[in-house]
C-alpha cells in the first residue's frame, strides 16, 4: 500500500503513538516492494520471509529479529530531524543521496556484542563521536551500523558479520540501493525508540 504524506499528516494527528506505529511500522505493508520492486502483492510474503532467511542464517539470529524500517518501508522517512523529515524515498542522485534501505535487527547478543567491542575500541580521536552519539545511542538500545564502521577495532569485524548477507540480498533481488542495518537489543527498545521520534514528530506537528 502507498501512504501519501497528507494520509501520514493526518494521521499523526489522529491516532495515538502506539497507533500509529502498528499502522506504518509493525504492519506488513512495504511501499519499496511495490513501488521499486514492482511486485505483484501475492509475492510480498515470498520475498519478505526470504529476505529475512538471508540475513538469519548469515546473522545467526531468528528471522523474527528482523524488519525493514525507514523511508524503504513506507515511502518517506519517519526522522524528527528537520532536514529528513517526510522527505520522500530517492531513487535520483541528481536529487540528492540515492536512499538506503534500513533494516533494524533485534538481537541481544549482537548488541551486546558490538557494544563490547565499542567500548574497548575507544581511542580519544573518537572522543567527539562517542560523546555526541555512541554514549546516547547505547543509552537508549541501539547502535547505529554508521557508527561500527567508523571505528577502527569495529570496522572489521562488523563487515565480516553483514557483508556477505547485504550481497546475496542485493544479488538475488535486483537491489540496487545500499542496504544498512541497526542494532537493537530488544523489541522494547526498538518501540521505545519509534514511539519517541513520533512524539517528536507529532509535536511538530502542533507547532
């Protein structure tokens, strides 16, 4: 389904946070596969559960660990950042930066993981990276691929663990879009973290 943005607009503006967050985060709907992709509804599921698999089994998580996030998922990104928000997925460099697709893994032990190996990778040239995001986004329950890769003692060993999984998707799908992941620690944290950015955006709103 395509949700336009006076549909989104308004229904910032009617429905509760939680509402709308099962509306346009936690239903099945996917505007890339129908507006990129171009496929026909009755292989959404197909592709769906596929691309999950993909990732699972390179990841070594549960397939019921992963969703697609972001602007790929509904058309326009949900950030309460004032240059990102609503601005409409983007296939035209011409426009600006080709969009990525976002997905959001929920994983304790890579979360865990990661943030381990964030923490003895400090160096005090990083200073200003983890003071202004690393420190916040961890605070929260997410870590943000941007941030593993630039990281020397991350790098690494975070592209080992997606590089092949982002590939085989991109290869097997006709994805021509970077992919990027985020890391999560619980289900909790990736609601919480939705719930506040549409707070924020429903502010906005009202302002």
């Amino acid at each position: 389904m395509a949700y336009t943005i006076d549909t989104i607009k308004s229904d910032l503006g009617t429905l509760t946070e939680e509402q709308f967050y099962t509306k346009y985060l936690v239903s099945s709907d996917n505007w890339y596969l129908d507006n990129i992709l171009k496929l026909p509804k009755t292989d959404h599921q197909y592709i769906l559960e596929e691309y999950k698999l993909i990732i699972s089994e390179f990841l070594g998580i549960s397939i019921n660990s992963i969703s697609m996030v972001g602007s790929g998922k509904i058309g326009y990104s949900l950030s309460p950042l004032k240059e990102k928000t609503f601005k409409p997925f983007n296939m035209d460099e011409e426009i600006r930066n080709i969009s990525d697709l976002d997905i959001a893994i929920v994983s304790p032990n890579l979360f865990c993981r990661f943030w381990k190996l964030l923490k003895y990778s400090y160096k005090p040239k990083y200073k200003l990276l983890y003071e202004s995001h690393i420190f916040r986004e961890i605070y929260r329950g997410y870590i943000n691929e941007k941030n593993l890769e630039a990281i020397e003692g991350c790098r690494k060993e975070w592209n080992e663990l997606v590089k092949e999984s982002k590939k085989k998707i991109m290869d097997e799908f006709y994805i021509k879009n970077e992919i990027t992941y985020r890391l999560y620690n619980s289900w909790e944290d990736f609601q919480d973290y939705n719930i506040q950015n549409i707070k924020k955006l429903k502010r906005g709103l009202i302002i």
